[in-house]
C-alpha cells in the first residue's frame, strides 16, 4: 500500500505539484484498497469452491460403489472435525456431500469449476486429490469402482495417475508411524519402495536427483506457499502433514544409502 501511495503522489507532484501530489496520494491509497480487497475476494472465492468441490467429489466418491455405508459417513463426519470445519462450514460440508450422493451429480462439472477457479494449480489440485484418496482409504480398503472414479478425477485434474501411487504410499508411511506397534508396520523392504513413490523417483535415481525431487515437492507444498494460492485455513494440517511424509519418505531413503 506504501508504495502504491507513494508514486501516486510522485505522479500527482510531477503533474499539478503541491495539490497533484495530494491527489495523487489520495488516488494511490484508494487504488492499492481497491487490488488489496479484489485479491482477499479471489482467495476467498478459491477457498470457498475448494471446499464446496471436496465434499461434493467424496460424496460421488463413498457412492461409487453403490452405496454409501455408515462406516463412510463416519469417514466425512471425522474429515469435518480433522479440518476444524466452524458450524457453518460444516453444514455446507454435508449439503455438498449429499449433492455428491445424487444420482445426476456431474462429476466433470464439478471437477472443471474446480480448475477454473484454481487456475489448474498443481499442488492445490494435489491436494484435493489427497483429501478424496485419504477419505476413501481410511476403512483400510479401496473399492475397484472407487480405485476407477480415482483415476478419473486425477485425468481431468490433469494429475499423473501415479499420484494415486504417490498418495497411498504416503499414507501407509503416515499410518505406519502413527502408533503402530513393534513388528505391525510395513517392513523395511516396503517403507524404502513407498519413500520413492512419495518423492516420485525411481530407485536407481542418483542422489542428486532425490534431493532435487525432494527440494522441489517441498517447495510445492510449503502451507504458507498454499495457503496464499488459496487453500483453505481450515486444510493446512493436512499440508503440514504432506511435507512430513516427504521429509520422513527423504530420510528413509538417505538412510538406507548410507547403510
């Protein structure tokens, strides 16, 4: 705002002096208000269609299979306070949700106003792909109608179908360390091949290319980086959480080069 004053009254004095620089000062503030309050509109506007878009999609997602079970409403209702929905935000949350369960939802519909209003960016776009791939996961099982409707969503989102890949290995990695016991986890062999699918290398990759992979995937879903492109507050744990796997998915695979 300080700048956008300041050449304003520059311009003002260099046209009409003592009163063209009042103007202009005048004009300046008035001006950077204006671009200030149209970009908190815009992140609003994205948020707003983040979240309209996340449940509507999971909705067609837990009725892919045919029918949506109380084991998948529990899952929308646990997403709800995982992402510290307020009141309002949750009842639009279920009003989405069951707009999703319809019959004639259009899933392409949905998906395109998403891109339209994310301007097709790819870590938020991956990011509602880790919402809708967390949410059906979490009963521990992926319905082949759901795995399709996946890939689906990841096409026209224009995501790689190996973000599926990518996902699912990032979350058996976040559910292995979440108070697994001793011996209950994956094995060694596991953790190291999913570490590669979440920094999206392949094993043979040399060490300069893991680290540039993981200082890439980092920077994309820095949640300050996100935040500002318009993710909602409400889902930056989820980020937070996102660059844990790929920081821990990083160390599993310079340990074992060490080793």
């Amino acid at each position: 705002m300080f700048l956008a004053i300041f050449f304003g009254a520059l311009i003002g004095y260099q046209i009409g002096r003592l009163p063209g620089l009042i103007v202009g000062a005048v004009a300046g503030y008035f001006i950077s208000n204006a671009l200030r309050n149209k970009l908190r509109s815009g992140i609003f506007n994205i948020q707003s269609q983040f979240l309209e878009s996340t449940f509507a999609v999971m909705g067609a997602l837990c009725k892919a299979d045919g029918v949506v079970t109380e084991d998948e409403i529990q899952v929308a209702e646990t997403l709800f306070n995982r992402l510290h929905l307020s009141g309002e935000q949750r009842e639009s949350a279920k009003v989405a949700f069951r707009r999703g369960k319809e019959a004639d939802f259009d899933l392409d519909a949905e998906l395109e106003q998403l891109l339209r209003v994310t301007r097709g960016n790819q870590a938020l776009l991956q990011m509602f792909l880790q919402v809708q791939v967390s949410a059906v996961a979490a009963d521990g099982a992926i319905h082949p109608a759901e795995h399709e409707m996946l890939l689906r969503i990841a096409r026209k989102l224009g995501l790689p179908e190996s973000q599926i890949d990518q996902l699912e290995a990032m979350m058996r990695g976040a559910y292995s360390g979440a108070g697994s016991s001793a011996g209950a986890g994956p094995s060694s062999g596991r953790k190291l091949a999913d570490a590669y699918k979440v920094l999206g290398v392949s094993e043979d990759a040399s060490d300069a290319e893991v680290k540039r992979a993981y200082r890439k995937l980092m920077s994309e879903n820095h949640p300050d980086k996100l935040a500002g492109r318009g993710l909602p507050e409400s889902m930056r744990e989820m980020a937070e959480e996102k660059t844990r796997e790929i920081s821990n998915a990083y160390d599993v695979i310079k340990a074992a080069r060490a080793a």
